[in-house]
C-alpha cells in the first residue's frame, strides 16, 4: 500500500516568523487520518526568518532528528549540546526522560530551512543524549542515521534508518524494499518521480506499507533534487 500525501495537503500554525508545514497532526493542526506513520509521529517543514525559531521547550521520550536543508541551526539544550547545525548536517537530540532545548535561527540575515522528524523511542526513559553529523554528499543513498549506528551514522534509539539520495536531472536511484518494513519518503528539494509514474515536488512525500520489490527515483528538476527516506519498523 502507498499512500501520499500532497505538499498542499499538510497543516499550518497561525502566521507568524516561522513558516511551517506539518505532515501529520502536531500543535493546533489536528486531523485524526493523519497522526503518524508507525513510530514516526512527526515531520515538519520550517522556514524560519532571522533571528526567529522556536523558544525553549521541554520533551520527553522521542528521538528528535533535525535535517538543515539551507542556512544555519542554532540549538541549544540542558543536557550541554549546542550548535551550530550547518546545510546538509543531521542533528539528533534523545529526549528521554526529559530534556529541555531551543531551536532558533543563527543567522540574523539570511533564513533557514530544516525538517523535523520525531520517532517514538524502543525504551523509555534513557538518559538524555546529543550528537550531530555531517550529510555525505556523495553519488546514491546515504546513512544519516541508524539503530546501530553503523557505516559512521547517529546511532540513534529505534530500529529505523534516515537515509538521503540527491539527484540531478534524469539521474536515477533504486533502494529495495522489505515488505515488513514501513517507509516514509520526504522530497525536500526539487522534483523526482518515483517508480516512472509518480511525479514528486518539494514537500510532497509518500508513505509505503507492505511494498515490495525496487523503490526507484529519477532526478526531473534543473535544481538537484533532495529526497529523505525513513525506514520504520510495523
């Protein structure tokens, strides 16, 4: 089963400097056909205006993963992690049994744009945890993230994988499939059509259940395409 949901479809806060667009239901957006995906219970688009962002805060247990797609991150928490967060670095923070942070654009210029995935842990309550990486740009998938932390990825508290491909016009990528897996794929940049008929754009994104067989993409954009995927467990 393949489900998508339309870039135009996802919910948004009142105006404000922050412009965001929430995949599933998060904050004042509430839409009960759309809260998660397995353990994924968030993806959010930001753009955020200078000097703007997001107030500290407190959460608890989730695994809390932020991509910078463009500009600079400033984060900030209790636990001694802080910024910056660069364009094409990966940021997780385990909340665990609690931890408190801020998220706030560290450039008074120019704006930043970042995606914001939340995953249910495996356990609850560990101990809080930070680390950052750098996204490889290098030719097909790449590991940001992983349960085991393998290949130099984040090793971070699910079995589930971040992943990232960038394609050029007409350039192609395939990932095979597990049935007993579930899949989210984000575009975060650009255009990509997915298996020869299904024509992505920036922020539209598909989930896939009991898929077998060869996700493949092709880069259709003059801009070079950036696509996330997640691999969840059922």
């Amino acid at each position: 089963m393949i489900v998508r949901r339309p870039s135009s479809a996802r919910g948004q806060p009142a105006a404000g400097r922050t412009d965001s667009r929430y995949g599933f239901s998060f904050g004042g957006y509430y839409d009960p056909a759309w809260m998660g995906f397995g353990p994924l219970r968030v993806i959010n688009e930001d753009r955020v205006a200078p000097g703007a962002g997001f107030d500290r805060a407190r959460h608890a247990n989730m695994e809390l993963l932020a991509y910078v797609v463009s500009g600079e991150l400033a984060h900030e928490d209790s636990i001694g992690g802080n910024g910056p967060v660069r364009a094409g670095e990966l940021q997780w923070l385990s909340a665990g049994h609690g931890v408190e942070h801020s998220e706030l654009n560290a450039s008074d210029s120019q704006p930043l744009h970042l995606l914001q995935m939340w995953i249910q842990p495996s356990r609850l309550n560990h101990e809080p945890a930070y680390a950052r990486t750098a996204a490889a740009d290098v030719r097909g998938w790449s590991l940001l993230a992983s349960g085991d932390g393998r290949d130099g990825s984040l090793a971070i508290r699910q079995d589930a994988r971040l992943l990232q491909v960038r394609l050029d016009r007409g350039e192609t990528s395939a990932l095979e499939l597990d049935p007993s897996r579930l899949y989210w794929l984000q575009v975060a940049v650009g255009r990509v059509t997915a298996n020869a008929d299904t024509p992505l754009d920036a922020g539209d994104a598909l989930g896939l259940r009991e898929e077998s067989g060869m996700l493949r993409l092709q880069g259709g954009s003059d801009e070079r395409a950036l696509v996330l995927l997640l691999d969840l467990p059922e």
